[in-house]
C-alpha cells in the first residue's frame, strides 16, 4: 500500500491551531470537578457562514469574533460548533444521521444539546451556478431552463430541510430548534455575482442597482420560504431567527453599513456581520427566556479582554468607554467604533495548559497510509494523472521516517511533513526544466487571494512584503515551510514581478532551490481529556490542539484507537476537504 500523504496538510494545520483536536484512547486522566450546575448546551450547525473559518480577522480571533462562540460565551453555555463549510441541505442531512464513531461525537451532542442553531440553504443556490439563476430569476417564466431549475432546486431543498428538522425534532424531542434565515450579500460592488450578470440585468430588465438589489432579495426570499413554510405548516418546532432582516435594516439605513459586514469575499460576514447575527439569536434567546442571567456583562468581558489582547493602542479613556456601554448594541458598537482602523497585535504565544493535561512522556505518532483527501479539484487532477482517485502522494514523495506528529510532556505539539531528501538536488532541476517550457494559468493574486482571503486572515500580509507575511503565518498558526529561502534571487524575481502587477507571472521561477528537510512544520500546544459518548457508551481521551474559550472546544477531532499488539492510530477528519489524516506509534513498512 501507498504511503499516501498530501500538501492538503498546509489547509489542515491552518484550521487547527484555531482549536484543532487529535482524539485517543486509552490514556486515562482525572476527572474534572463537577460544577455546581451544568451549563445549558447550545450546538451550531450547517454551512461555512456558522463554522466561521472565513469570516473571523484575524483567523486566531475565531473564538472571538464568530457569532457562535460570540452566542456561546455571552451566555455561559457549553457550546459545539459542528457547522461544515461549502454543506447544503443534502450534505447536512447526511451529517447529522451518522452515528458516534470516536470523540468528535456528532450524535451525543446532536441528542443532548439543549439549543440547537442551524445556518443551512444558501448553498443550495451558492453551489449551482448562482449567476444564472438570479440573471433569469425576474422573468418568472416557467419556460425558461434556469427558472425551471431554480424552482427544482428550491423543492430539492425544501424536502431536505424538512427531513433535517424532523430528524433532529425526533432525535432531540426537547429541544430549542433556531433556525437563520439567508442574509443578501448583493450590493453595488458586490462579489457574490458577476458584473457581467449585473450588466445583463440593467440591460434587460431596466434595473437601476436598486433594482437589482430587490430582485435578489425578492429570490432570497423564495429560498428563505423554506423556513418560514417549514413553521407555518410545523407550529412549535423551530424558532426563526431573522437574519436576512437584520441586515436589510442596515442595508436601508446605510449601504456602506451594510457592506462593511461582509468578509472582502462578498460572500461570508465580516467580524461586524458576526457581531450583527449573534444579536439576532440573543434577541431570540432573550425573547425566549432561556438567554444568560449575566449575558451583558459576560458580553462586555469579551470585548475588554479582545481589546487588551489585541488592540492595546486603545487608551485608557476609550477603554472606560466600552467598559461602560449598557446594550449589546452599545457594547458592539463602541468596540467597534474603537478599533475601526486599527492594526491587531494578534501575534501571541500560546502558553500550555496550565492543568498539566499531558502525556506522561514524549510520544510520537507517524503518519500512515490511510492519509487522504477526497473532492478538491486540484488533488482529483494530479490524482487521476498517477492512477488515485482521490491523493496526490500516489508516489514516495514523503519521508515516512520524518512525517510524524510528537506530543511532547510539556504541553507542547510538533507536527511535521517532510518530503523525502534529495527532493531539491534531484526533482526540483527537472522540475524547473519542464515548468519553464509551460505558461502558468492567468491569476489576479491580489484580488483573488490575497484581497479577498489572505488580508482578512492575516491583516498586515501583502505581497510587497513576502518574508514578512510568512512569519505572519507562522505567529498567528504556528505554520513554516522549512526549506525554501525566500529572499534567495529566483524565487525574489518572481516574487518582485507578482506584487508588482498583482498577476501569477507567465513563468515558474528559474533555477528555484530546495534544500534538504523540505516540507511544512506546525508547533502549537494541546491537553488532554476524556470525553463519553452517550449513544455508544463509549469514553474516549481527546487531545486538543491549541486552545478554545471556556465552554467551546477546538476544531479538528480525531480518534485514537490501540490494537491488542499496543500499536495506538490516531486518525482525524477535517469535514470541508474531506481530509482524513491518519498516524500510527508504529512506523509504516
């Protein structure tokens, strides 16, 4: 078999430091004291805009500034975020019905959560062709092919979603089911459709932008009579949450208001349309009676600690300010006004868990061959090109030897991949030979990555400023590739050329050089603890990679199982690549 390991790690271990989790079993540590009494649970679920990877800036401020830990923090619940990104109603149902096969135990908590929170629809339009749908939508015609397709793709969704919430009514009789009604990204300048669509709008139809802008919402509202449908036909079950009003006030009262709660994306919200959909499932909470007794106050600690942490330019007059707002809007309101053009300090060293939740001694775990990804264009390519349907590493690109993961008794975590010696004398000559006879694809860089993703990620990064921009990676995730000089003149050339026009250059750089190890290391810190599924009665002993807020969990979970030979496997999902990362104490053969 294979030893089958792929660059996917660099995506993985970017999440991971925002909370990630390796899961094992059987490590036995002392059982936390019990609490007096048990913080209500409050489970998020859906699509990207509730898992919050894009959305939050800095991408180390997730447990922050996302709504969910935003809702889970203000309140004093225990709070899971099991929302995938890039799910529609189809992929959800799938999600949620699968039974507990290790610690990241989607069927406990789906049963024993008393609040569960659903962002799930926008998808279903977002994923099929999107531009083609709202370019057609005003003729209402039902003889046209992309009316006729919306129409199916709506009924698609409506009888998935109404599986899902009757599922989760059936599974979880007493719960508070909420529900998130689809916000509209569309403005003047807007990302989320193409200006040719646009263009064909005003051309066709005679809108002004106005007109466009009512024709979405008037699309998004057909999408969003799923919900209200579902709880007309379905008295008691769900409560709405209306967020798509939420930022339609602000979209009346402001349009540049409104466009600052999107992420630069067009798509996801920003740290303010985070701040903006947490209020609206606190209102609903509060209208509920089931909200924190000392929500506002947890609230208004939030932001303090934010700014401290983050912003410490704020003086201390301002500081006092925001220590005095009396509102949720107010204490939002001010923090933002306060930091609005500020540059964050959000390069922090982690210290390790100070409960001494470790391993006794320093273990390491291999990765093994049982690493995959499924479903990412650029894999399936080189995949098919080499005869896997669903990895790159179809060749002995990786040092078995090297590519491991060590949890060291300190609480700290190195996870390493390393490409095999001799990668930089031996593939990259013939690697720059053949790649200088191909002209690389036409990419606007600047606005595609690093405008859209990479400056909200990592506020500050710029292409000007390279090296600069990876020791940001490396301080807010803990990531490095090792073995590439960045500053060594092909690769400065080719660098030079991108930030100046902004464009991928015509050419790979010539005679770029390697050296020996090559690959991407990851150091952060974990603990320890074990977790008990309800459902299979099985108890598990999670290890947390880097840290969340009180009453949240990390990201990614995985599961360590020991075989009766005492070899332990670690093996760890990360939903939205399909990436299944697997390591064993034993090495490979």
């Amino acid at each position: 078999m294979r030893f089958r390991v792929t660059i996917a790690v660099l995506v993985v271990l970017a999440v991971v430091v925002t909370g990630g989790v390796l899961v094992a079993a059987p490590y036995v540590f002392e059982e936390d004291a019990p609490e007096a009494q048990e913080a209500p649970i409050i489970s998020f679920w859906g699509d990207s805009i509730a898992e919050g990877v894009l959305g939050a800036s800095p991408v180390n401020e997730r447990e922050s500034n996302c709504y969910y830990a935003i809702v889970g923090r203000s309140n004093g619940f225990t709070y899971y975020n099991r929302s995938v990104s890039g799910h529609k109603t189809e992929a959800m149902l799938e999600f949620i019905q699968r039974p507990d096969d290790g610690a990241s135990m989607n069927a406990t908590i789906l049963r024993t959560s008393d609040i569960i929170h659903i962002s799930i629809l926008g998808n279903d339009l977002l994923q099929n062709y999107l531009g083609s749908l709202v370019m057609y939508y005003p003729t209402k015609d039902p003889n046209n092919s992309e009316y006729r397709r919306l129409l199916d793709l709506l009924d698609t969704a409506s009888k998935n979603f109404t599986d899902i919430i009757d599922y989760i009514a059936r599974v979880n009789p007493t719960a508070t089911i909420m529900v998130s009604t689809v916000y509209n990204p569309m403005f003047p300048g807007s990302k989320i459709i193409g200006s040719n669509v646009v263009d064909y709008m005003k051309r066709t139809y005679g809108f002004d932008d106005a007109g466009v802008r009512s024709s979405t919402n008037e699309l998004l509202g057909d999408l969003n009579a799923v919900i209200f449908d579902y709880a007309e036909a379905n008295p008691g079950v769900i409560e709405i949450v209306d967020v798509a009003a939420a930022f339609e006030e602000i979209y009346q009262q402001d349009i540049s208001l409104n466009k600052a709660l999107f992420y630069n994306d067009g798509v996801h919200p920003s740290n303010k349309g985070h701040a903006v959909i947490a209020r609206a499932i606190q209102e609903k909470l509060e209208a509920l009676g089931i909200a924190g007794a000392d929500a506002l106050g947890k609230y208004r600690a939030l932001r303090l600690d934010e700014v401290q942490r983050v912003y410490p330019s704020v003086s201390s007059a301002a500081f006092t300010e925001l220590a005095a707002a009396d509102s949720f809007s107010a204490v939002t309101e001010t923090y933002f006004d306060l930091t609005d053009g500020l540059t964050p300090d959000y390069i922090k060293e982690i210290e390790p868990d100070p409960d001494q939740r470790h391993f006794d001694t320093q273990t390491e775990f291999y990765l093994t061959d049982d690493c995959a990804v499924w479903n990412m264009p650029i894999f399936n390519i080189i995949g098919s090109v080499f005869g896997e349907d669903n990895i790159l590493a179809s060749i002995e690109l990786f040092d078995r030897d090297n590519c491991k993961i060590v949890f060291y008794p300190d609480g700290r975590v190195r996870m390493q991949f390393y490409l095999v010696d001799g990668i930089g004398t031996t593939v990259m000559p013939i690697l720059n030979s053949l790649l200088q006879n191909v002209e690389l694809p036409d990419f606007d860089v600047q606005g595609g990555l690093v405008d859209s993703y990479a400056s909200e990620l990592f506020p500050g990064f710029k292409l000007s400023d390279w090296v600069g921009s990876m020791e940001k990676l490396k301080g807010a995730l803990g990531l490095e590739i090792v073995g590439i000089d960045w500053e060594q003149p092909a690769l400065e050339a080719f660098m030079a050329e991108l930030s100046e026009t902004g464009m991928l250059p015509d050419k790979f750089p010539a005679g770029l050089v390697l050296t020996d190890p090559f690959g991407i290391v990851y150091e952060g810190t974990y603990y320890m603890e074990t977790v008990h599924s309800d459902v299979t009665n099985t108890d598990y002993t999670a290890i947390y990679t880097g840290k969340a807020a009180e009453g949240g969990q990390p990201y990614l979970v995985g599961t360590l199982t020991t075989d009766e030979d005492g070899e332990s496997n670690i093996v760890a999902r990360i939903e939205f690549l399909q990436f299944v990362i697997a390591a064993s104490t034993t090495k490979s053969k």
